[in-house]
C-alpha cells in the first residue's frame, strides 16, 4: 500500500498529515483500511510512508497495528510514485500473490470483495461509472482485455471504458514482472514517471490481466478538496459495516 504523498492538491499545506490519517466518523482511513483487510484474512501489510513518516507510525501505534504492518520509507517521495512503487521490489519478487492499494481511497468493503473473489488471478479493480478528472486514470476494454490503461490514453478501438479504482491483484509472475518494469524505468533515468506507467507496460503485455467490476458500490479517491467534501457529504452516508463477526 502506497501512503508516501504529501497531498498538495489538497490545499492542506506542507503541515497537514498523510492523506492515509484523514478521519471519517472518527476513523482513519488506515484504519479503515486494516479493518477491511483483516475482515478477509489479510493481517500482512507493507505500507510505503514518506511524508510525516512518525505521524502514519503513531497511527498504528494508537489503533493498536503496530506489530501487524510494516512500514518501508521512500527518501525520495517528493520525487515520484514510482520510486514509492519501487520500495516494494522484495515484496514483488518474494515469489507470493500481491495485492496493491493506494492508501488514500474511502470505499465500502464489497469493493475489495470483488476484486478478492475475481477469477483471474492478476486483475485491476474498475468502475464503469466514469467520471474523469484530472487524476483520472483510464481503462479501455476491447473483446474482453484491457487495451489501454492510465492518464490522458490515447483514442483506441475499444468496447468498454472505465476508471480505475486503485487497487489491483498480481499474482507472483506478475508481481516478478512489474518488479522488472519499475528497474528498467529507473534504469532508463525514467523514476520521475508515474506508477501507473510499468504497471501498464505490465498490464497491456499479456492477455492473462483482468479486471474485477465494482460498478455501483460506492468510493472515491482523495486528490482534492472537492473529492474530501463529496468524501463526507455522499460517500460516507453510503458505505455498509463490515459484518460485526469480523470487527
């Protein structure tokens, strides 16, 4: 899980906490986070932190998670997601199925039910609801595989267009694979890029990626004022509790 950004465009200023500490009804959004995780089993999280470092610590010291997570640190957050991604490389060559997350996302637990129960073993989580924006990231489809992934994608034949959510699933070939991408990005003086781009490079050079819909459930991802004020007013209001046995 990516939680390195400062958040500027959220007109906060460089004093503000991580988008991942932003509270909902008291709750943080990690916590919310590790509540859905755990809900399904997942009590192992790599959590990538950059700016306000301690604060995303004292987080999980607080709620109790501090023995669950561990935390890598990107001295280089300001410089790119990328170089955040890369932080991850032993995770994503440790030989084992990786789920990815951005940190800075409030959605309703069914959203990752779907992508979990998915059929295909590396897929991305979509939302056929598009609504762009300027941190859209586009998704094509055309006879059932995904033909363009990410911002500002060219025009493409395609029969099917959605927004990513942000999470997606690798299974450890792929998961090896994008380890791959992000090193030849780097060493190809490309670590200024976007995450999104060796994941795309990844996820366009094989009919084996999928995609698991979560069309109609109710999320949004936190870039902008405007996305943290629709964040409380309309997506909160909508989310379902996590079944109380898992709690």
């Amino acid at each position: 899980m990516l939680a390195a950004g400062v958040g500027s465009r959220l007109g906060r200023g460089e004093a503000a906490p991580p988008k991942a500490l932003l509270r909902f009804d008291g709750v943080s959004l990690l916590q919310r986070h590790l509540d859905i995780l755990a809900h399904f089993g997942l009590l192992d999280l790599m959590l990538v932190v950059g700016h306000q470092a301690s604060a995303i610590e004292a987080e999980l010291s607080a709620i109790g998670m501090r023995e669950r997570v561990r935390t890598c640190f990107n001295p280089d957050y300001r410089r790119s997601s990328l170089l955040s991604l890369w932080t991850l490389r032993d995770v994503l060559t440790a030989g084992q199925e990786v789920l990815y997350m951005d940190a800075d996302v409030l959605y309703d637990w069914r959203l990752l039910e779907r992508l979990l129960t998915s059929p295909h073993p590396s897929c991305i989580l979509i939302d056929r609801n598009v609504e762009p924006d300027a941190d859209f990231v586009d998704v094509r489809i055309r006879d059932g595989r995904i033909v363009a992934f990410g911002k500002a994608v060219p025009l493409a034949d395609y029969d099917l267009r959605a927004e990513w959510i942000g999470f997606a699933r690798f299974s450890a070939d792929m998961a090896a694979r994008l380890a791959r991408a992000i090193e030849g990005y780097i060493q190809g003086d490309r670590a200024d890029a976007d995450y999104e781009k060796p994941m795309r490079d990844v996820i366009l050079e094989t009919a084996a990626f999928g995609v698991a819909d979560a069309t109609g459930l109710p999320w949004i991802e936190i870039d902008f004022a405007e996305d943290l004020e629709r964040a409380h007013a309309d997506i909160l209001p909508r989310l379902v509790d996590l079944p109380q046995a898992a709690r």
